[in-house]
C-alpha cells in the first residue's frame, strides 16, 4: 500500500508562508500588548474603535479583512476535497473523525464550566484551531517529524475551521433579515451559474459578486466572513492538481502572502490590544476563563486522540503507515492554538461584553501559547518519523504514480 502522496507544490507553499508568519502574527501580538499597556495605550485602542465608512476600523478588520482570510480557508478546504487528504473518502475519515473530537470535547468542557450562565455563548472559543500558528510550529520541526503528519494536520485543521464557521454562521447571528440572506444567497447561485453553465473563467467577475455577497451577507445578520467561504466554492477549479490555470488555483497563490503578511497580522494588532489589570490571574480562575484553557489545552489534545482512535479501532479508517499514536497526540496538542480564530469567535460571543471578551483572550493567548510549547516540545522528542517512514526520493509523485525504481509497497 502507499504511504502517502508527496506534498504539492501549494501547499509547500502554505506550509512556508505560515511559519514566516506565525512569528510575524507574535511580534504583532507582542508590539499589541506592550502598546496597550503603555502610556500611549489609550490613542491606540482609541485608533482601532474610530468609524470609517459606517463601521469602526476593527470592525472592517474583523468582518472585511478576515472575510479575505475565510476565502483562503475556503480555497484550501476546496483544493483538500478535489486532491488533497480529503478527496478520498477512506482517507479522510481520519482527519474527519480527529476534527469531530477536536470540535466536540472542547465545547464540552467549556459547557460543563458555563451550562446556563451569561457565558455559555462562548462554548465555540476552544473549538477552534489556528491553521496559521499550527503549521507554523510544525514547520520548525523540519524533517524531524512524518510528511503524513503535516498532511493530517492540515486536513484536521481545515475540517476544524469549516465546523467553526459553521458555528459562527448558526449560533453566532445577530439582527437576521430573511430578506438580505435570499439575496446574498441569490448572488452566491449566480456565480455558480457562471461557473457551471457559462463557463466563465475570469476572477474579476467572481470577485465583484464575491464583494456583493459579502454586503448582502453583513445586511442579514450572518457574520459576512461566511460570503468568503461560499465564494471559494463557486470560483472555478481545476481537477488537475496545482493547474496553473485554474482561477482558483491562482487566487489560491495570490492570497497566501497578503493573507500570513498582511491580513492576520493587522487582525492580532487590532484584537490583542489586552489591558491587563491587576486581578488578571484572578480571571483566569473565572469560568469562562477555564473553560476555554482547559478546552483548548486539554480538550483538543484528547478529543483529536480518542476519536483518532475510536475510528481506526473500528475500521472506519487507518494511521498512515509512518505515523503513530504519538504523533496523534502531538497534532492534538498543537490542535490547541486557537489564536484567530478564538479570538474571532469570542468577539461574536461577548458583543459588548468588554470585561469578558478581556478575560477571555487572555485565557487564549495562555492557552495557545501552551499548546504551541508544548506541542512543539512533544513532537520534538517523540516525533520521530518510524523506521519504515519511505526514503522522500522514492515516494509518489504528485499524480499518483509511482517511481519506476520505487521497491514495491507491501500489500
């Protein structure tokens, strides 16, 4: 049997843009922090709460930046069920399964803190996983962990974000108007008659549909970021992989930069602005603050672990032949940066909630820092790659086929 495809040029390149910009996404962190408790912190938070257009600057952050950082997120998630680790049923059941525990036992921890007090609504915050930060800190491990792992993690990561925008589009709706949606809607099946029936293939026109939807999709009360996913869906993509000229491949491509150099960056600025009071550790026993620390820190480790498990055990689906439960483990313990996007649910979570969305992503911050070290540390003592881990030169190629000298795969 094959042990695993070999990485695609693309996501190479996803992987390498998000180690560049975890440590990008830290400095802003840590330059938003320092700020904010400095003699010029209140012109700073001051500068992200000024209105521009109808909308504060965080909020084109948060609803216009990241409705960009959602459309990459949606293109990685196409691109993973038409080539990647997703387009194979048996195959990605296993990230499948892993992202099930990593979103449910997480929520439940943070429910058994919170069931039927004023901070239930945050039970989506320790679902998430930071794809960005995630790889990032796989990326520094190099060679010294299994290809297969990457791959699992990424399609892990990618199926978490799509079950927390999920969340976010059916629990986290304000003010809904029927009526903006069924426009919204009805933009989002033009651009599929476009794509399916017209055959049209240049960007410009999805994307000026794509901007229209995302107007419609804010009128309506759903969180606008989900416009970016659905326009992901309906621009035009390729079969081929890593077609050079698939629009979507190609939109892929142009996001990745503005997106880990950009994008992400001015998020961490503008929502990691944490004044931190005098009974800040005293808030970390709150909780909400509990129920997110132990969600994400411990949640998503064994969540991602035991359902792993549980799959395989039953014969849904199997480990890659070069990786074991310890590196599982480790992928669920890295599951546990929520960075971003905890930080974006908490924001729809506690609207006007000043105090408690303060506690609640300094209870995120510790959190992913934690998972982050000691992810990495786990992974950097116990994730070596097992000794039938294939030679990269003698893997298959990107197409499926296999080498001409490759020793046959066991049977």
């Amino acid at each position: 049997m094959r042990v695993e495809k070999r990485l695609s040029a693309t996501f190479k390149q996803f992987a390498h843009s998000g180690k560049a910009g975890a440590v990008l996404l830290i400095l802003c962190t840590l330059a938003s922090l320092i700020i904010a408790n400095s003699p010029w912190g209140k012109g700073y938070l001051g500068f992200w709460h000024q209105y521009v257009g109808g909308l504060s600057i965080e909020h084109w952050v948060n609803d216009a930046l990241m409705a960009i950082f959602f459309l990459l997120i949606g293109l990685e998630l196409e691109r993973e069920l038409y080539n990647g680790e997703l387009s194979d049923i048996r195959n990605a059941m296993l990230p499948i399964m892993a992202a099930v525990g990593g979103l449910t036992i997480p929520a439940l921890i943070h429910f058994m803190f919170n069931g039927g007090t004023i901070t239930q609504a945050g039970i989506g915050i320790p679902m998430a996983t930071d794809i960005a930060f995630a790889l990032g800190v796989l990326s520094l491990l190099g060679s010294g962990v299994p290809a297969s792992l990457k791959i699992f993690l990424t399609a892990l990561a990618v199926m978490d974000d799509l079950g927390a925008i999920i969340v976010i589009a059916v629990f986290y709706t304000a003010e809904f108007s029927f009526l903006y949606l069924l426009a919204a809607l009805g933009v989002f099946a033009i651009l599929i008659l476009m794509n399916r029936v017209l055959r049209i293939m240049a960007l410009v026109p999805y994307l000026l549909g794509g901007a229209l939807m995302w107007f419609l999709m804010l009128k309506s009360g759903v969180h606008a970021t989900v416009a970016g996913v659905l326009l992901a869906f309906a621009i035009p993509y390729s079969a081929k992989q890593d077609d050079a000229e698939s629009p979507s491949h190609r939109l892929e491509n142009a996001l990745h930069t503005p997106v880990a150099f950009l994008i992400l960056p001015v998020f961490a600025l503008a929502n990691t602005g944490i004044v931190v009071g005098a009974g800040w550790a005293e808030e970390l026993l709150s909780a909400n603050s509990l129920g997110i620390l132990l969600g994400l820190i411990v949640g998503k480790p064994i969540g991602i672990l035991l359902f792993s498990f549980a799959a395989v055990s039953l014969g849904i689906c199997r480990l890659p032949l070069d990786l074991a439960w310890r590196h599982v483990l480790g992928a669920g313990l890295l599951g546990g940066i929520g960075f971003t996007m905890s930080i974006f649910i908490t924001n729809l979570a506690y609207t006007g909630e000043a105090g408690v969305i303060t506690s609640s992503k300094m209870a995120i911050l510790l959190a992913s820092l934690t998972a982050g070290l000691v992810g990495f540390a786990w992974l950097k003592f116990m994730g070596t790659p097992l000794a039938s881990d294939p030679d990269p030169d003698t893997m298959d190629f990107d197409d499926g086929s296999v080498r001409p000298d490759s020793p046959k795969p066991d049977s």
